[in-house]
C-alpha cells in the first residue's frame, strides 16, 4: 500500500530522474555556457542605451551627432559588431533598462559617482566636474532658500542628497528633463539651480550667456561607459580594451575636440553682443553669404561666422594696418580676388569667400575634416606661410602636423625667437590663430542652432577618420 510519504518520495525521484536525464542529453548535445561578450558576437550586435541630449547624442533634421554617438559608432567598428542605440532622454529610463538587463551597457554623457554601488563604470573617456548652473549675481544665493533641479537621479544622488542634508530649506526635486531644459527653466525664473556636469554647462552655455557655472565637487570625476553589477566581465573588459584602442590612436581626444573645442574660452560680453548683432546686423548680407556658399561650397554660416570675427559685420570696419570691409580684406587680396572696393559689402563678402575656399584648397588633401577647415581659418588670420612653419614645429616635436589638435599648440611658438630658425616665415603672432579659430568654432555653433538647414549635413564639416573607417552597422531604436 502506497502511503501519501511514499508518493511524494517517488515523485521526487522521478523528478530529479527527469533533470538528470535532461541534464544528460544537454551536456551530448553540445551545449556550452556563452558569456556576456560571447553573446554580443553571437547576435553580431551591441544594444547601447544613450542619453539624447546636447552635445551626446542629438538629431540635426535627418543627421544626428554627438560626442557618445560617434564614440558608439567606434566601439562598434573596434570591436566589430552592430550597435543599436537606445536613445531615452529620461536618464531614470536608461538606468532602469540597464538594470534590467535590456541593453548591454549605457552612455549617459554624465560623470559617474565611483561610490555608486549600482553599477559598473568601464574606462573612463572624459573628465569633467559637477556643479550648480545659476543666474550671473554678484554674490552666491543662500541655498536654504533656492529651488534646485538634478539632472542625473544616479551619478548626481550622493552629491544632491549631502546638499539637502546640509541645507534643510533647499527644495531640491530630481527631473527627467535635459540640461537645455533645465538651464531655459533658470533663464524663465521657474528654477534657480541645475545641478549638472560642467560639461553639459559648457555645451549649452552659448545659448545662456547669463548664466554661470559654480563648481561642487574639488576634483574632476570621469565620464565612462557603465554596465550591470556581474561577475561577468567580458563585455566589461572587451569595451574596456576597444576604449584603451581608441585613446592611444588619439580618436577619443579628436571626438573631444569635436564636440566641446568650440566651448573654450568663452566671452560672456562678446557672445551677448553676438546675440544682438544675428538679428540687427546679419539680415542685411545673408543672402550675400549664401549666395558666395553656393560659389565657393562652404556653408554660408561658416562665411558668416568669419565675418563676424573679422568686423562684427561692419561694412567699414579698417584696422590699424589697413585691412578693411566687412571681411577685412587686405589690398593684395582685393586684386587677386578681382575686387575694386573692400568697402562694399558685396565685393568684401565675395572676396573674403573665394579667399578662403582658396586656402581650403591649398591644404594638403591628406588632412581631413574638421582639420582642415580650422587650418585654412587659421591661414585666414596668420597667413598660409605661418600656418606651415607651424605644422613643420609641429611634426618636428614629434606631434601630428597634420591634427589641428597638435598644430594650435605649437603655433604660439611662431612668437618665440629661439623657434624662428626652424621657420620660413619668421615672427609670427601664433596665439592670435589659436583664439580666432577657437572664436569662429563658437559663432558658427550657434549660428547652426539659429538657422537650422534640413539640406545641410552638419557632419559635412565634421567629417574625419572616424568616418572614413569600415562600420560593420548602427541602427538607433528610439526609446520611451
């Protein structure tokens, strides 16, 4: 007589008989454990989920661009797999797909917390600080009495939280919105702080030259790729490995350059002005620009930018030395660009356009975009001859003559009497093509925001050797 003991035993027994036997015919057949990486390369895709912001992953009309969605497209191409973004604005979302373990691994674009015991931060690919973006005063506000936004529920908690600790008035309120958001908000009246990285700051502070940037945090904090907690970490060390790839062959710091150069050195009086002259003063020669971009094949906000530089848009604008016009055209200039009257605006537009394009042309084909065009700026300002001493000081230090990145560093030595041996030309004010690049970079930036072009690619001028390198593919799956 079976008693209900003795049922309940057999059962187990065949249970465990079943699992053995199931266990059995898996191990005949074949089967094998596939790490995480191992999984990656078996689908031959790397699901990323990205922030979509300013400045990391953001779309221009039909383009899109971004520091971290250039570098998903490097890691892609390093590691030779697929990569489908998951592009979410809310940081709360990606974090939460993270964990889930939907996505393989996150670019968020924001500094990590390495105290933060939720996830797994790779090799870092940027250094940036974290700090409150206010109101310009002349004097910092109680914090007891302020209203302040944080950007990132995760990297920024541990720093948010010490604050309201230690100011029990503060309101302080997460947010899903971005650093534009955020910063608009202030500009409005309905914040009074965003605590945020500087990098986000330095991004969009164009566009909010009243406000500034107070720093919280004593040290820079690294901005890296992050992953689940898991004793698996193959993705981990693979992406860590393609990261340590990317910085030695200098592609990380050119994407660096790329997207934050333009924010260096930043005029808080000069860009305001700027503002002010986009509508009062360009009106007037705009459809001379485009109409010289379609002769020459360079964007017309590009002309734009350069004249403003040169003369802030002024039609008789003259320097000490007699360079004059809108563009300040020198007479040797004027003659070879076949015009009679610098002061024209028409003809100082015409001839400062077909110049540079000349000089485009003149730079060695092998240096490819941007490169190319900082140097034919710099050529523009210092003259084509300068620009080469700069580039032979240059290789001779054992740097890349042919990266603007390496060639604005050296080209301060043109200044210096001890390098004017190693050069053709001479003296040279080599700082002056440093800062009048730098300052065209940023009058261009915001003019692609002020006059957005659906048939213009913006990356046309940012094109490199992030481009032209095979990409084994990159779809993007928008997020919620």
């Amino acid at each position: 007589m079976l008693t209900r003991r003795s049922i309940i035993s057999f059962c187990r027994r065949g249970i465990l008989v079943l699992l053995l036997a199931g266990v059995g015919l898996w191990v005949a057949t074949g089967f094998t454990w596939h790490n995480h990486w191992q999984r990656v390369q078996a689908r031959d895709t790397l699901i990323i989920a990205i922030r979509e912001t300013d400045g990391v992953y953001v779309q221009y009309d039909q383009t899109m661009a971004g520091l971290e969605y250039d570098l998903a497209q490097l890691l892609g191409q390093e590691l030779g797999v697929k990569v489908q973004l998951f592009a979410v604005t809310d940081l709360s979302d990606l974090y939460r797909a993270l964990a889930a373990g939907a996505v393989d691994m996150a670019l968020t674009g924001t500094s990590y917390n390495e105290n933060q015991p939720l996830f797994t931060p790779g090799l870092p690919y940027l250094m940036t600080r974290v700090g409150l973006a206010r109101e310009m005063a002349s004097a910092a506000p109680d914090l007891d009495q302020q209203q302040i936004a944080t950007l990132d529920p995760v990297s920024h908690g541990n720093l948010s939280a010490r604050i309201a600790a230690d100011h029990p008035g503060l309101q302080m309120t997460q947010t899903n919105a971005g650093p534009a958001e955020l910063m608009t908000r202030i500009d409005m009246g309905e914040l009074d702080m965003a605590l945020l990285d500087e990098r986000d700051y330095l991004v969009m502070r164009p566009f909010f030259p009243n406000q500034r940037f107070d720093p919280l945090t004593e040290h820079n904090r690294p901005v890296a790729p992050l992953f689940r907690n898991h004793r698996d970490r193959s993705l981990i060390d693979a992406v860590n490995s393609a990261v340590r790839e990317l910085e030695q062959t200098e592609l990380i710091p050119r994407l660096e350059d790329r997207y934050l150069g333009h924010t260096r050195d930043f005029d808080y009086v000069g860009n305001l002005t700027f503002e002010r002259h986009i509508t009062s003063r360009l009106p007037e020669y705009e459809a001379d620009f485009r109409e010289q971009a379609e002769l020459t094949g360079l964007d017309w906000r590009l002309l734009a930018a350069v004249a403003y530089q040169e003369s802030h848009w002024r039609r008789n604008a003259v320097s000490p030395t007699g360079v004059r016009g809108l563009m300040m055209v020198t007479l040797i200039t004027a003659r070879e660009m076949g015009i009679d009257n610098r002061l024209d605006p028409q003809q100082s537009i015409q001839a400062g356009s077909r110049y540079l394009a000349s000089l485009h042309r003149r730079v060695p084909e092998r240096i490819q975009e941007p490169d190319r065009t900082w140097m034919a700026l710099a050529s523009y300002n210092v003259g084509a001859g300068h620009l080469e001493d700069a580039r032979i000081i240059t290789e001779t230090l054992g740097d890349d003559p042919d990266s603007w990145i390496d060639v604005r560093q050296h080209l301060p030595k043109l200044a210096l009497k001890e390098w004017h041996p190693y050069t053709r030309f001479g003296y040279a004010r080599g700082r002056e093509p440093v800062v009048y690049v730098a300052n065209i970079r940023r009058y261009y930036n915001v003019l692609l925001r002020a006059f957005p072009d659906p048939q213009f690619d913006p990356k046309s001028l940012y094109t490199d050797r992030l481009e032209t390198l095979p990409m084994p593919g990159l779809t993007v799956t928008p997020g919620p």
